[in-house]
C-alpha cells in the first residue's frame, strides 16, 4: 500500500499551517466534502421545494450551493487581508436560516430571500468587528458549553440520517436503514483501532465506502441517476431573477445574521481549541467578515447565507488533521462538485443511513471536545457549575421540544429555536452576571458551588484512620483537626502524611 507522506518542510509556527502531500490534502478533503455534503444540498432542496421551483431549478440551487460553500471555504482556510481565519473550517449554507426563508418566500418568492439576504449579509459585515470583540466573554466555561451544546444539537441530525433522511419514504426508520448506519459505525470503530495511522485518520472515509458498497448489496444505493442531466455546468448570475428588497423579510433576516454570527464565533473558538493555536479578536472578525462576505455574493449566483459546518469540526478532532490546506482542498472539491454537476450526483449516491452512522462519531466527538474544554473550569467556590447546567439545559430545550417556541413571537423562535444560539447566549449572560458584574455575589456560593469543591478521592482514603469522622460537612481527624479533602495531601514535616 502506497504511504501518504506528509511534506518535509520545515515545522510551521502554527498546528494549522502544516502542509500534507497533494495526495493527503486532497484524500482528507474529500472526507470533509463527504460529511457536509448531505446538509450543505439539504438546503436548497428545502427552499426549491418551497418556492414551487422544477427539478432543474432546483439542479441549479443545489450547484450554487457546492460552488459557492467552496469559494466561501477557500477564503476562510487561505483568506484574504482581513478575510478569513485562516483555520480548517468547512464553509457552507446554513441551516440557521432556513425556516425565515421558507416564510419569506411564502410572501415574496425566492427573488425576495435574495436580496433580504444581500442586505443582511451587508449588515454582517459591518458589524463584524463589534463581534470579534467579545472573545474576553468566552472563558472555558463559556466556549465548553457552546462546543457541547453543538454536538448535543447535531445529534438528532445523526439520528435522521440513520433512520433514512427522507421522512417520507416508506423505509423510513426501518431496521435496515439502521442496522446499515450501525454498520458504518462499526466500520469507523474497527478501522480506527487499526494499526495504521494513515487508515485510522481515513476511517470516516473507509467506512463510508464500505457503507455505501454494502448498501448496494442491500438496494439501498441508487446511482442510476448519475448519467441524467448535465456534465457541466456554470452558476448564472441572476438565474432565477434579480433580487427584490421587502422591508419586513431584511428585518427578518438580520436577526438571523445575528444568529449566524454566533454560531460562526463558536466555531472559530470551537475548532482553535481542537487545533490548540491562538484565537484573538482579530482573527475572529477576520473569519467573520468571510462569513458575511461569502453571503453577500451568495444571492448573485443563487446561493444563501454561508457559515462554518460544526459537524466538519468535529472531523477535525476525529483524525486529529489540524491543517487548514485540508480544508482548502476541500473547497477546491466542492467548487469542482458545482461545475459539474454529475461528479455531485455520484456523491449525492451516498445513502444518509451511511452518512448517519458515521455523523454518530463525529457529532459526539464535538461534545466530548466541549467537555474536554469544561474539565479545565475551576468549579470552587464560585457558580461556573449553574453557567454551565442552565447554558446546555437552555440550549437542549428546543432539541427535546423543537415546537416549544412556536407561540413566541416569530423573532423570538429565529433566535432561540437554535440550539447553539440558545446555550450560546445563556452562557455569554451568565457568565458575565456571575463572573464580571460580582457585586451580590455571596461570600460562600449557594449549593450549586458547595458541594464541588469538597472530592474526596482514593489517594485521600488511604490516609484516613480509625476515629475520623465527619462534622458539618466537614472531614475531621482523631486529633480534631479538619482533613482538607481537594487538592495535595496535606504532608508533615519528614514529608510523610499527617495521619
């Protein structure tokens, strides 16, 4: 088997900026391209449909969508002077928007998305440095119970793909779909735990191969689409006409802006943790402005509002490839995919049942990097353990409810209908009323801090001696003296223990 090399330059200054083969780049690329995939055409599918467009219109959307998440990834992976992050973040539609958008079209056709979303975007990028100010807001407590909430909110995406993805479809949570998502997730897990290196960082590759092979075997794979339709084809300026500017959808639509921005914020810190390299308030505003940047051009070729991808961040920890020309190679493959749309009809092949085993993985590793970040919170004697509780119990509520908004008013369920929007912002306020604005805090924290900070471990155990005992919550030895039960084990003069 050949051996994917990586290059032998010299060591970069940042984890991000290590260079792969073209070979490798490319081969990790493709991986990500594979896992968005079946969210970044979800979209279009989803507003065609609305709009009442035909197949090829909807054909049309679809390709606006690939081409333009590629150029949007390129800008943020190569970036620009004050564009881009220059982190490995895949760039693609988002999903925050889609229920302002089915409505607007409602009202004013698709023409009218369009030109909310170019004003919007505008509104974005204006505003983007204000944003990239708050990063002094996002401590551990803060950023771990965001990146948590992302993969806790990704999860049920993972459960429909497994199930089918097509809630329509008779097969639709049917033992085969499932039993072929469990199959995949065996297939990542034993590849994983292959000796190889190089096929353990492939596995979600591998294994979405072998899942689409087996689903073949089963007649869950149809590929007899592929051949129908055209090989090439370039995104038209304006295909489906020029944009209209409706007041009430622009209004709409900058709320939704807001949203987008905070889960884009929560990304660049999400992934720059995973990556361990610096994330400041430049380089925020500067994967900000991309984000908007792509979403203004977006509507000029038939495409919508662009944002980071969290389940591609959850990639990146999964193979443990930090380097953003992965990503960017990525981009290059889905810039291709939007030229020609029969190389997108081969991966749109890929039955979601194996995208749902795989998504398992990836969407649960994105939580535990949030418990990971959370496992670094000091919890003594301070309410960092209510910031983190109430910020992902705020942001499961429309996860285990999603109707539990729907007799707000229509802004408020854009804002908070998101799950990471929802613990995204719980966390920011919470921490800045506990942590920032002190005053009335209570000397000794309510129950939430008390029982924290009193762990008695093993180690602790064993220097315990006959007459110990407890007293007001507290560890006292035969000699009356209170055992403190965190941190070292208090020593005596000799070094030995003091029991």
């Amino acid at each position: 088997m050949t051996k994917i090399s990586r290059s032998t330059a010299a060591v970069p200054t940042r984890p991000e900026d290590e260079k792969l083969s073209i070979g490798a780049s490319f081969a990790y690329g493709f991986q990500h391209v594979l896992t968005m995939y079946g969210g970044i055409i979800a979209v279009p599918l989803i507003i065609g449909q609305a709009a009442g467009l035909s197949p090829t219109d909807i054909g049309v959307l679809i390709a606006a969508a690939l081409f333009m998440g590629g150029l949007a990834t390129l800008l943020q992976t190569i970036g620009l002077p004050f564009f881009g992050s220059q982190l490995p973040l895949v760039q693609g539609v988002s999903f925050a928007s889609v229920a302002t958008m089915v409505a607007i079209v409602g009202g004013g056709g698709i023409q009218a998305v369009f030109g909310a979303v170019i004003v919007s975007a505008a509104f974005g990028l204006l505003i983007a440095p204000l944003f990239s100010k708050i990063v002094r807001f996002f401590p551990p407590v803060v950023t771990g119970s965001v990146i948590t909430t992302i993969g806790l909110t990704l999860m049920p995406v993972a459960a429909n793909w497994s199930m089918g993805g097509n809630k329509k479809a008779a097969d639709y949570g049917s033992v085969s779909n499932i039993m072929l998502a469990a199959f995949t997730l065996a297939v990542v897990l034993l590849l994983s735990k292959l000796g190889s290196s190089t096929i353990s960082r492939l596995s979600i590759l591998f294994a979405m191969i072998v899942g689409t092979v087996a689903a073949i075997f089963m007649g869950k794979a149809d590929f007899s689409a592929v051949g129908h339709g055209a090989i090439f084809a370039l995104p038209m300026p304006f295909h489906l006409g020029l944009p209209t500017f409706n007041i009430a959808a622009i209004i709409s639509m900058m709320i939704v802006v807001l949203v987008i921005l905070t889960e884009t914020t929560a990304d660049i810190l999400a992934v720059g943790q995973i990556v361990d390299t610096k994330v400041d308030s430049k380089r925020i505003a500067a994967g900000l402005r991309a984000d908007m940047a792509s979403s203004l051009v977006s509507p000029v070729f038939g495409s919508f509002t662009q944002s980071a991808f969290a389940q591609n961040v959850g990639l990146v920890a999964v193979t443990g490839v930090k380097s953003r020309f992965v990503v960017a190679a990525g981009g290059v493959i889905l810039v291709v995919l939007g030229l020609l749309p029969i190389l997108g009809r081969v991966v749109a092949a890929v039955p979601l049942s194996v995208l749902g085993g795989a998504g398992i993985v990836l969407f649960g590793t994105v939580a535990a990097s949030g418990i990971r970040t959370l496992a670094q919170v000091d919890y003594r004697n301070n309410m960092n353990l209510i910031i983190v509780s109430t910020s992902v119990g705020f942001g499961m509520l429309p996860i285990a409810a999603p109707t539990f908004y729907d007799q707000f008013p229509g802004w408020v369920g854009t804002i908070f209908h998101s799950g990471i929007s929802s613990a995204a912002i719980m966390a920011i306020l919470l921490n800045l009323l506990f942590n920032h604005l002190k005053r009335g805090n209570p000397e000794n924290p309510s129950v939430f801090a008390a029982g924290t900070d009193r762990l008695i471990t093993a180690e602790l155990l064993e220097h315990l001696q006959d007459g110990d005992r407890c007293e007001d919550g507290k560890l006292i030895d035969v000699d009356g003296k209170e055992v403190p039960v965190t941190g070292e084990i208090p020593q005596a003069a000799n070094g030995s223990s003091p029991h």
